[in-house]
C-alpha cells in the first residue's frame, strides 16, 4: 500500500524563516524596480542645456590640447594581465593556507604542483621578455 502524502502547507514558500527563491527574486524585483525610477526621474527632472564649454572633455582645470586618446605601449597590458592571472593565483594560495590542517598530505603535494606550474608560467613569460619594458629588447 503506497504511504500517504505528507501535508506540506500553501505558505511554506513565502515563509520568511525558510529561506528559499522567493525573497532573492523579490529583493532583485524590487532593486530593479528602485533603480529604474531613479534612472526614470533623474533624465526626467534634469535640465539640458548643452554648450560648447560644457561639450568640451574636463582636465583639471587645463585647456585640452591634441587628442585625447594616445596609444599605450603593449607591455603595459602584457604586464597588467600577468599581474591579474599572478593576483588571482595569490587568492587560491591563500585560500590554501586556511584550510591547510584540513587538507593534508595530499593538498600540500597539489599545492606544490600548482606552484611549480606557477612558476614554469613566469619563467616561461620572463624568458620572452614579457616583463621587460625595454622596446627594442622586450616586445
């Protein structure tokens, strides 16, 4: 004989002491909701009275002079993003630090591997040059 369903009430879902899917959502609705009156009331309630002054890009007071966009050297970016991907591997050392007596044997052998991976990426980077900021040599 198959058991009887259990009784489960209409207003477990909206329980505030059973957390679910339901306040997120509300809370996204709501926020969402706030943000688009702001949005809505400030290009609404603003006065628009453009100028050539007020056209004219901010620099501190200074007049500009020449264009405003100039190129940046290449090993600005390379060494930006190798100091993120360097950043981000710091977190995960960190991260293993924390939990170090849980993980043993076995999570310092694989942190190990990862650092001598680690390390095999910056030899590699710093044997094409990637970190040096001389253009004739570097890039």
């Amino acid at each position: 004989m198959p058991q009887p369903l259990a009784y489960v009430p209409l207003d477990a879902p909206f329980s505030p002491w059973n957390p679910g899917a339901l306040p997120l959502v509300v809370y996204i609705g709501i926020v969402c909701g706030v943000m688009a009156i702001i949005l809505f009331l400030s290009g609404f309630l603003t006065r628009r009275r453009p100028s050539p002054a007020k056209q004219q890009p901010y620099e501190c007071g200074i007049i500009p002079t020449g264009p405003g966009r100039f190129r940046y050297p290449v090993p600005f970016f390379l060494v930006a993003v190798l100091f993120l991907l360097f950043d981000v591997e710091t977190a995960y050392i960190i991260a293993y630090a924390a939990a170090w007596p849980e993980l043993g044997l076995a999570g310092y052998l694989r942190m190990a591997v990862f650092i001598i991976v680690l390390g095999i990426g910056l030899a590699y980077a710093w044997s094409k040059g990637a970190l040096d900021w001389d253009e004739e040599e570097g890039l």
